[in-house]
C-alpha cells in the first residue's frame, strides 16, 4: 500500500461559503488520477462536508471494484448521547459510502470532549462486534488528546489495531499539540500510524516568506510542501499520511512528492528545526480549520475563516490599512456571519477545540486587528 491517502475533509466546492456544495466533478478527476497512480486509501467521516463527503466518494468510486481501494470511515462519538445511536449511524455510513465493509475504521477523536460517546456509551462494544462480524477489518482510534489521556485510552483498549495522529514539524515539539509525545506513545504500543495535517490545515505549504527563504537557500528545488510531507512520511511506524488535497494541481504535487519520497538528510532535518523555529516567532493562533468549533458558536463567528484573516494579518506586519481587512468587511456584511465583537464568552468553541486555543480570548485581539484598526 502506497503511503499517501487522500483525505476527503477539504474537498473543491462549487460555492465556498457552503461545505456541502462538492464539486463532484473535480472530486472524480482527483479520485481518478488518484487511483491511476496506485494509490487506494480514502479517509471519509460523517460531518465532512455536512455529510456529503462520504456521498461524493460514492460517487466517485461507483464504477470500481470494492478491491481496488480502501476505506476509511469514523464514528462520530462526540455526537453520540446514547446507545442505540450508534448501529443506526454506523449503517448510514455504509449506504453514504457505497460498501459493505469498511478497511478501517476509527473512533473519531478520543478526547475529554467526546468521553459522553465513548465512555457513557460503549460504542466500542458494538463496534467490536462489528469487526468480529467482518463489517470493519481494523479498528483504531483519532485523537487530538494529550499524550498522557492517549495512553490512558490504550490501557482500557489495548487492542486496537492504529492510531491516528496530528502529526507535523510545527506541532512536533509542541506543549500543546504533543505530536512527538502522542507519536512515541503509539510507538510504546506498536501501533500502526495514520498521520493527520502533515500540512497543519495547509498553514505549511505557505509559510511566512522569510521562512521560505531559508528552505530557497538551502535548496532551490525544495518546496515547503515536499519538506513537511517527507517529515512524517519517514516516521517509523507511519504507514499512511493523508493529505486533504482541494484541487487537482495538488493532487499531482504531492502524488509527485510521495513518487519520489527521499528520507530526510541531517541538513534537512536541521533545515526544519530552522524554519519551524522562525514560524513559531511569527505565528499567532494555531487553528488547523478543522471546523469542529463552528456549530458550537452561538452568535455565527466562522472562527477558523476569522483565525485564518488574523494570523495572515499578523504574519504581514503592515501597520497601515491591509487587504485583510477589507475582506474581513467583506465577511461581516453578510448578516449570517458574526463579527469578533459579536463574541459573548460562552466558551461552548473551547470544549470542541483539539488544538485548546483560548478561542474567546483570541477574538478581542481579532476586534483590535480587524475591526478597530484605522483605515
């Protein structure tokens, strides 16, 4: 099995503002080159996309056989209250993506935040009987937990067969994210690991240009994209990195990076610890947009669309009037978005937060920015 996986979270959209509008043309061109170069492995869940992230893979595998690719869904435990939940979604699934079986499976996101799905309810359980019945071949888990509540989690379920992993050099020495300390946990545990935003939510693939430089200088070939992808992909017990692609021109860079994987030198890994360092000077929220906060607010901020206008605004360093901020107006004159100031502190956005950003917090520095800075 090729090591690439095409992670169907930030699939094309025929209107950008809607997750649910995919463009099923585009998704199909992608599986499709996807395929032709021998890659098989297809990472879907249940919210992607509103719930259409699993339909467009349907769609687009439709005329293949259930042999030549490998589908990997999730449980959406942080959306499960009670028991008899969880057969009904887990055969919705099934319909959603065309198959009878699923290759893997997971428990999407084991973190305090999600215990009511997994722990109140014994979701596992069912799974489990699932697997016995050959309904799922291997069974793991996503976590954006510490490393400690990981290797608590293993304890209790010492069986399963992988993990996955927000994996990154950015995050890799990280307080916070832990990546280095939740990857030598699964290490501990010999699991197989599935690395999740390799690319930080796209923030590596462009970084801030001084940071581009350093990697210009030390190789004018390298691009920030092929040095992130080949950190992870030459971790021991990596077996599979999935890169949530939204265009057809990344599909062909990185099935281009993953054809000519190298493993890193000395210099490039000393290049890395250069540039990472410089990023973590300059960078202000570490937001991944994975979107898991937005349903939470109250009063509609599109917190990882304003976190993204921030830190591009911080990152430019411009004291004067910036083209954020004129589509930051632009963004606040739609009536169904919240502006920063509309924040009321409720903290419901923290709870669902796998990188435990201050999210209240970081939205007055956002009204400083983006609405009270002069024009």
């Amino acid at each position: 099995m090729k090591k690439m996986g095409f992670g169907l979270m930030r699939l094309p959209q025929t209107d950008k503002d809607k997750p649910e509008t995919i463009n099923q043309e585009q998704v199909n061109k992608m599986i499709e080159l996807f395929l032709e170069k021998g890659y098989t492995y297809f990472d879907t869940a249940y919210p992607y996309h509103n719930g259409k992230s699993e339909i467009a893979l349907k769609e687009a595998l439709k005329n293949h056989h259930r042999e030549s690719y490998i589908v990997a869904d999730k449980l959406p435990i942080f959306a499960i209250t009670k028991e008899e939940e969880v057969e009904p979604i887990f055969k919705e699934q099934l319909e959603r993506c065309g198959v009878e079986y699923f290759d893997y499976y997971l428990l999407h996101n084991i973190s305090p935040f999600s215990e009511a799905g997994y722990i109140d309810v014994d979701s596992y359980k069912f799974l489990k009987q699932q697997k016995d019945a050959g309904k799922i071949k291997k069974l793991g888990f996503s976590s954006h937990g510490d490393a400690k509540y990981i290797e608590k989690y293993l304890q209790k379920y010492p069986d399963m067969d992988f993990i996955q992993l927000q994996i990154n050099y950015l995050d890799w020495e990280s307080q916070t994210i832990e990546s280095k300390k939740c990857y030598e946990v699964a290490k501990k545990h010999d699991l197989e690991v599935i690395v999740m935003e390799p690319l930080k939510g796209g923030f590596l693939a462009n970084i801030p240009e001084d940071a581009n430089d350093l990697i210009k200088k030390f190789n004018p070939t390298l691009t920030p994209v092929e040095l992130a992808l080949r950190f992870v992909a030459n971790l021991d017990n990596v077996f599979m990195v999935l890169c949530g692609v939204s265009s057809y021109k990344q599909m062909e860079e990185n099935i281009e990076i993953f054809e000519n994987m190298q493993p890193l030198s000395k210099e490039e890994l000393d290049l890395i610890k250069q540039v990472s360092e410089l990023i973590n000077s300059k960078i202000t929220v570490p937001c991944t947009k994975c979107n898991y906060c937005i349903n939470e607010c109250p009063v509609n901020i599109n917190i990882p669309y304003v976190f993204d206008l921030y830190n591009s605004e911080k990152l430019l360093n411009e004291d004067g009037f910036t083209t954020y901020q004129v589509t930051y107006i632009n963004y606040m004159k739609n009536k169904k978005n919240g502006p920063a100031s509309a924040c009321i502190d409720c903290g419901k956005c923290v709870e669902k937060c796998p990188q435990q950003i201050n999210i209240p917090q970081v939205m007055k520095d956002v009204v400083e920015s983006l609405e009270n800075k002069p024009m």
